[in-house]
C-alpha cells in the first residue's frame, strides 16, 4: 500500500513501511491528517460527505509497531481517490438540463465573441465560490501527505535523515513548463509572433494543435513549429466539448486522436476545455497528458488533482495544469496583472514542484492581454535564473519522470548514491526534521527547502 509514496520520493523501500487498519469504512468520505490537510477516501472512523465543517483528524489513530506504521487508511487510495477526482460529489454529475446547456453552448460558441462568452462563463462559474475542496488557487494535499508521510518515517527512523531521488534533474529547485493551445484561425495566424515573444524572452514552449474543423493544418505550419525548436502536439479532435459524452463515441475519437498522434509525430496530449475522465485515458496512445487541473475552480469541469508534481495515470505521465488559464485571468476574473500567476509561482516553487502555464495565442493578440504575457516571459526568464528553476518542453519533462520512476538508492559504503539510467543527471536529496518541521537538503548544494 506504499507504491504511491515510494513513486513520489523514490526513497529505499525500508523507509516506506506503511499500513493500513484492517477495518476501514465501507463508504469513502472527508477527514483530516492532522489539522491542516483534508483528505477523501475510506478510513478506520467516521467521515464527513462534506469537507466544511468540523472533520475527524485520523492523526491520533496512528499505531507504530516495531517494523512499520498503521495507518487509519490506505495511502495508494487516498491518493488515487484524490489524483482521480473521485472526491467530487455525485450530484454534480451533468444533469440533462445542463448537458443540454453546455450542448448549445459549443454549438453558438464558434459565433460569440469573447465579451458575449465570458458573461456565460461567469454566470456558469459562480457556483464554485463557495467549494470547500479543492483549494483555489492551489492545492497541495497530495504533496502534503506525502510529506507528512515522510516525516512519520523520519521519526520512526530516531530522526534520522533519509535518502531519495531529487524532484528534478541537476538540482534544479522547481520546474516551469509554458503550453500554447490553438483555439481559432486568429491563434493559428498568431503562432509565429507568439513563437518571437518566446524567443525573445528564452523560453521554451509547446503548441497544442486541433486536427479537425476549427483551422486548416498543414504540414508547413506544424512543421514550422518544430523547426523553430518549439513542441507540438495534438490538443482533442476538434474541440466540441462531447469527447468524453459517452464511452462508445469516446473510443472512436480516440482512435482518430491516436491516428493524428502517429501522423505528426506527437508524443503529448490535452483536451479541448480541460473535460477529462481518469478512467478512460489508457485509451490514448501518448507518453503523457496534460489534461489534468490542479484546483478546477474556474475550468468547464470542476473538480482537481490535488497536485503540483507529475504523476503517472496509468501508463500515461501527467503534467498537471498548475496555475490559472490566460482566458480565465483576463475575462472571467478581469485581471490583466501578474499577482495571481505570481502568488501561484511563489507558491509550487515553494514545493519544488511543476508550474505549469496555458496562455492561449488566440487571447494575446489584443494588446493589453499581450503585454501581460510579455511580462509574464519576462518573470519566468528571470525566476528561472536566479532560483535555479528548470524551463523544459513538456516532453522532456515527462521523459525526465518516467527515468526517475525507473531509479533507486542503494547503500554505497557509508552513504548513498543513485542508480538506474539516466541517474547521471539525477542528485541524491535527504528529508530531515528541522525545527520541527521538514526539510529537504539536495547534495551538492547550500539551500534547504523546506515543507510547511
């Protein structure tokens, strides 16, 4: 019950030794680890259906044994429950009054302009002021419990310090991903002096591509993209909203995705509007996915993965989407500063996990909007700098995690050391508990980093 820890930190399995009561509750529902983190699953005690409120804190239930810790609840559900979005309440199922709706939305929505759509989106959004779970604008409660995790082993190990696999590559702090999704023909048109502002700034980026209905793709745009030294991939099948309405329909698309994923030599993913659907997505035939929200508070689909570290979904890696959507920030909360995308920066750097950015071409072409995003490369370049951050192509960082899920860290004489290919680039960090809290010291380097 301890895969889903060990995949996060790559830690020696003699530091995971972790399980669960014999007896947990038949129904899944809220409780608390500790004051701070709420977590969603089955547990030893009652739970709530609901996360406001007072929630039991399982914290307490805790039972160290000589040769492991009991917990009150499974660790890989837990996390799977939350990285699925299985917390989200069964009443918020899309009735058919507002499957109708969203229907006839992506119907006109080709004909509205934006200043028409953002008033339907607010109206639509404001509902979700009032959710408990997830945090908005980001939420950590799988990074949290996994660091709590941590520091109960820490402590079972008479607080001594243990060994695992750096997040990132060559002690970067924290990583940085910019994607682009081509939403209309005006975008498309944009492509290239989106790509210049890039350049400008040093910034690496990926293009997400629709292949159907919405703009002509030919072979000279999408390999005008590669050769410039950006990423492209393919973004849905055309964007209509309906690719997860059923299953059956589902698979068909799918297969035609998979055919244009094969055509253009693509090796990622994400869906139009961010709809997604955890169980469905070994159908698609890439290495990774981008689909997945942190805090879906302002996306068409609510819910979120708790997250700012990749993960693996199956045999897919995830990139989960980290911070606010460019369309969000300037027409549904009317913000064109970079307060909110600095506040969400400042905090994943603060966890050393994936900050990961959407700015559509089609919404920077007005020039208030592009000057927001000239100073959003503008920031990006220099925090990159001067904390050591990694800018990558989506793709290298998912080759990264798939290498790093492949490494271990072994004994060698006195200390430790990592193997596994590609552990050239990998450094060897250890978690401690300092002060009371837990810190991370990366070899080789001079800046702890610690969890809150």
């Amino acid at each position: 019950m301890s895969s889903s820890f060990l995949a996060y930190y790559r830690c020696p399995e003699e530091f995971a030794k972790f399980s669960h009561a014999q007896e947990l509750g038949q129904t899944p529902g809220y409780f608390h680890f500790g004051k701070q983190i709420t977590c969603y699953g089955r547990s030893a005690a009652p739970s709530a259906r609901r996360p406001n409120g007072d929630l039991l804190d399982v914290m307490p239930l805790i039972q160290p044994r000589e040769d492991e810790i009991v917990l009150p609840f499974d660790i890989d559900e837990i996390l799977e429950s939350l990285r699925k979005e299985r917390y989200v309440a069964a009443e918020e199922t899309l009735s058919f009054a507002r499957q109708l709706v969203r229907r006839t939305y992506y119907v006109s929505r080709p004909f509205l302009s934006v200043g028409i759509r953002k008033h339907f989106q607010r109206f639509h959004l404001r509902e979700r002021r009032n959710i408990a779970f997830p945090a908005w604008p980001i939420d950590k409660t799988v990074d949290n419990v996994c660091a709590e995790l941590m520091s109960l082993s820490v402590r079972r190990n008479d607080n001594r310090r243990i060994p695992f696999v750096w997040f990132w590559p060559n002690e970067y702090k924290a990583c940085v991903i910019v994607t682009h999704d081509v939403e209309q023909e005006a975008g498309r048109a944009f492509c290239g002096g989106l790509m210049e502002l890039d350049e400008r700034y040093g910034i690496k980026s990926s293009f997400q591509v629709i292949p159907e209905e919405r703009y002509s793709v030919s072979d000279a745009f999408l390999d005008g993209i590669r050769a410039r030294g950006f990423e492209l991939n393919v973004h849905d099948l055309n964007h209509d909203g309906h690719l997860f309405d059923n299953h059956r329909l589902f698979l068909e698309r799918a297969n035609k995705i998979n055919e244009y994923a094969r055509k253009w030599r693509t090796e990622g993913f994400r869906t139009g509007g961010m709809y997604r659907n955890a169980e469905w997505t070994d159908a698609f035939q890439f290495d990774y996915d981008m689909s997945f929200p942190n805090a879906a508070h302002l996306e068409p689909q609510r819910g979120g993965c708790c997250t700012v570290m990749p993960y693996f979904a199956g045999r897919l890696v995830e990139l989960p989407l980290t911070t606010t959507q460019d369309y969000s920030l300037f027409h549904i909360l009317g913000k064109y500063s970079l307060d909110l995308w600095k506040e969400e920066l400042n905090s994943i750097v603060a966890s050393s996990g994936l900050a990961a950015f959407i700015v559509h071409p089609d919404y920077v072409i007005e020039r208030r909007a592009r000057l927001a995003y000239e100073n959003l490369l503008a920031l990006l370049s220099e925090r990159c700098e001067s904390a050591n951050l990694w800018q990558a192509l989506p793709r290298d960082v998912a080759r990264w995690w798939r290498e790093r899920h492949l490494m271990s860290v072994e004994r060698s004489g006195n200390t430790w050391k990592v193997v596994g290919p590609g552990s050239e680039r990998a450094r060897l960090a250890f978690a401690q508990i300092e002060d009371g809290r837990l810190t991370y010291y990366v070899e080789n380097t001079s800046c702890p980093k610690t969890i809150a």
